[in-house]
C-alpha cells in the first residue's frame, strides 16, 4: 500500500460506543408498541441500518408495525438515547495525533445525519473531519455503505491508492472491497467476530500508525 493521506473511518464502534444508546431506545421503541424486550447482545447486531436492527429483534414482518417502531425508535434515540454515548477508549487522542500529522480525516456512518452531528458535537469530534457523509446526507437516501464510500471517493477526488478505510464490521470490509481501497478492522469494535481470519485487524491505535506507515500489511 501505497503511503496514506487520507484514513476514512465508520462511526458506531469504530470510534464511539453507541451501543448504551441504541439498546435502551430500542427497548423504549418495543416497549410503545407493545412488543416484548429484546433478548439478545445488541453490540453484534449493530451497523446496518436501525429498521434492519428492529426487524431482526423484534421479529416483526408487518411494514406498517415496522414504521412504528422506527418512528418510536427515532423519538427517543433522537431527543435522549444518543446522549448515553461515550469515545472509544483512546479515539479523541488517536485523531488529533492524525490531524497533527497532516492525515485529512472522513467519515461514512449508516447513522442519520441528526443523530451523528448532535453525538459528534456533543464528544467534540466534528472539527477532525473534512467531510460526513450519512445514509440522509444531501437530502438523499444512499444504498448501501458501498455506496456512500464510493459517492464520497468520487466527489472529494480521493486517490484510492492513498486511502484506508477503518471500520469494525463485515460492512465496512465489503464496502472497502467494492471501492477499491484496503481497510482494517477494529477488534474493539461489535462486528469483528463475524469476519474472516485472514481480514486484518488491529488491536489497538498504535496499530493503525504501524498500518499508515507501512509496517502492516493491508491489503486492497
């Protein structure tokens, strides 16, 4: 891999942990509409989009009960739930060591755009990024993480050559792999049980300096 210039990075579990949040909404959103509470771990389920996650706790096939409970989910995720969530350990400090590196720093998030400036605000996170793209940005409604990398690639005229993408799920590798560009995952993140061995991983952030500068091997 060619030298890094620019690291793009996945939000939830990446470098927040969102999960407090998104669990007790969830439970909130069962709860209005009658349903039972989640029985399950949450944290490996986190990453697709939020009427995704509520199917598959919920059980729910019936669109229309499905726009209930998202609606509910959205009402509370969006006026408290988000505030239950905290950095990863050491996420602040890596990003400012990459911004003092002249590292331009991007992000792709399947969270919707409210959620994701209020949290980024709140953690003072904003300022590290050149740009945010989520699954509502610019009034449009993207498909798929492959498809917000690629939009974003393609408008911000990033080298694909001089990209990593950091992300903590088999989402954030497939996307990476439909774009073209390597990508590392997080072991701390809630996805990284379900990828292959061979995936690469880091253990931590004095990983992913080795990875920028070379010292691992990442591949395309």
């Amino acid at each position: 891999m060619s030298f890094v210039k620019h690291v793009i990075f996945d939000l939830d579990g990446t470098l927040i942990d969102s999960a407090p949040g998104i669990a007790w909404s969830m439970d909130e959103a069962l709860r209005a509409c009658g349903l039972p509470q989640a029985d399950c771990d949450i944290r490996r389920m986190i990453g697709p989009p939020v009427r995704q996650i509520l199917a598959s706790v919920s059980g729910v096939r019936d669109a229309a009960l499905l726009d209930r409970l998202e609606a509910s989910f959205r009402n509370s995720y969006d006026s408290d739930g988000w505030r239950r969530t905290a950095c990863q350990p050491g996420a602040a400090e890596m990003l400012w060591e990459l911004l003092m590196s002249g590292t331009k720093m991007w992000l792709v998030t399947n969270k919707p755009a409210v959620a994701t400036s209020r949290i980024l605000g709140a953690l003072r996170l904003s300022s590290f990024f050149h740009a945010t793209v989520c699954r509502d940005s610019g009034g449009r409604r993207y498909h798929s993480k492959a498809d917000m990398l690629c939009d974003l690639l393609d408008r911000a005229r990033i080298e694909r050559d001089r990209c990593l993408l950091v992300g903590d799920a088999a989402e954030d590798w497939h996307a990476a792999e439909s774009a073209g560009i390597p990508c590392v995952i997080v072991s701390h993140g809630y996805g990284s049980a379900d990828l292959p061995p061979a995936v690469p991983r880091i253990g931590g952030w004095r990983e992913l300096h080795l990875a920028l500068e070379g010292r691992m091997e990442v591949r395309a």
